[in-house]
C-alpha cells in the first residue's frame, strides 16, 4: 500500500473510530502536526456524516446492550495477549507512525472487535426491521354489519398469515357458529377459511387460496359444525373487501 493510501485510510479509520486509544492519540498528534492529513480526516468526516443522515434509525432490542458487553467481553477473553511492541507509535517518528500502525497487533485486534460489535448491531437492527415488517399487515378488509358498523378486521401478513379480530361481540345462537369465507372469483364462488362458536380472534385457512385488492370476507351464522352444502346457507352479519395497508 502506497504512503498516500495509508494515511487516507488512516484518516478513515480514525473518523470510524477503529483506531486503538495509543494510536488513536497518535492519529490526533498527526492531525496537529500535519494540515494535509487534517484535511483528509475533514474529507472523511463529511462523506460519512452524509451516509449517517441517511440511515433511518432503528429501535434497539433491551437486552441488546448486555448481548453486546458480553459478546465483546468473551472476545477479549479469548484473544491471546499481544507480544510487546519494541516502540509505541508516539516513539517513533512521524514519517513511520503510519506503517508501524498498520502492523500494530493491537490496532488489529481493536478493528476486529469493533467489526464484530458492528456486524452484532446491525444483525440485531435488520431482525428488528424484519419483525416490524412481518407484524405490519400487507392487505386489510374491515367487515361492517347492515347498519354500517365495523365489527371485525381481517389481517393479512408478508408471511402468509391471515387473522380474524372481531372488534365487539356478536350474539351467536344455540347450536350456531360463526363461519367466514372469502371470495375472490364468482366463477369458483365463495370459501370457508374458519369457524368459530363466539366472537374471538382466530387464524383463518387460506394456505392455497388466492388472495388480493378487493377480495370479499364476510361472516354468516351457521350450523355447530358449518354449512352442510359448503356455501353459506344463513344471513350474512358482516362483510368487507380488502385494502393494501399503507
């Protein structure tokens, strides 16, 4: 590597934070010292701090800070101690600080252990990201009764998950039950996707069946066990088409 590429890259490093304390204050004293460096250090400083006002940021888990300590904790236990060094940064001069930085053992074992607490925070970011995005539901149908009132919400999922949230209860007979279906073609016509005996929450079963913009659910009263001719044969108490969730 070229002298002139060492010191932009130390410049970098230094802005990164990767540098160990010793040769951190060694980059500083360089930086008095020398304007060309400081410019570069400057440079560095304002292309990262563009990268930085782009990121959206992300909500840390709670345990994340103990998960981290331990994580770092465990690999300094586990790294061999570094054989002395014949002369610290700041001994040597200048014009050979920057090689004898990058064959510094320590800087090493500093930029290692950053890079693994950096990969570790941003697993840990993306799975949160991940979470949020599998919590956040892609199609939505609110169901409203006759007299236009919502009474339930279905809630479709990335993932493929597909919910029933009743919003108020509902007066199901003796020897009744809650059916609902989905219809997305009037050629196939509609499909039972759940039954229940009351209004609760529950996971409705549309593992091979389409589903879209404008798909049909509605709920009807049924017999115990459902309709006996696989199409609803009672009166319709809710219905509503799906939305895509913004």
């Amino acid at each position: 590597m070229s002298a002139s590429r060492e010191r932009d890259a130390l410049a970098a490093e230094y802005v990164l934070g990767l540098l160990p304390r010793e040769d951190m204050a060694a980059a500083e004293e360089l930086m008095r010292d020398d304007a060309a460096f400081a410019r570069l250090v400057d440079e560095w400083r304002g292309r990262l701090a563009a990268m930085d006002a782009s990121a959206t940021p992300v909500e840390a888990a709670p345990s994340l800070w103990s998960r981290i300590a331990e994580t770092v904790r465990t690999a300094v236990q586990e790294t061999p101690a570094a054989a002395p060094v014949r002369a610290s940064v700041r001994e040597r001069p200048r014009s050979g600080s920057l090689i004898r930085l990058w064959e510094s053992l320590g800087f090493w074992r500093g930029a290692g252990l950053v890079g693994a607490l950096a990969s570790l925070v941003l697993a840990t970011g993306l799975a949160i990201q991940t979470q949020r995005a599998l919590r956040t539901p892609v199609f939505v149908a609110v169901l409203v009764t006759d007299a236009n009132q919502p009474a339930a919400v279905v809630n479709a999922f990335a993932d493929g998950r597909t919910e029933l949230v009743p919003l108020n209860a509902i007066a199901v007979p003796e020897g009744r039950a809650l059916e609902i279906w989905t219809l997305w073609d009037r050629q196939v016509g509609p499909r039972s996707v759940g039954l229940i005996d009351r209004a609760r929450s529950t996971r409705l079963r549309l593992d091979n069946l389409p589903l879209g913009p404008n798909q049909l659910f509605e709920i009807t009263l049924e017999p115990v066990g459902g309709s006996p001719v696989g199409r609803p044969t009672g009166p319709i108490l809710m219905k509503g088409l799906t939305s895509q969730a913004l």
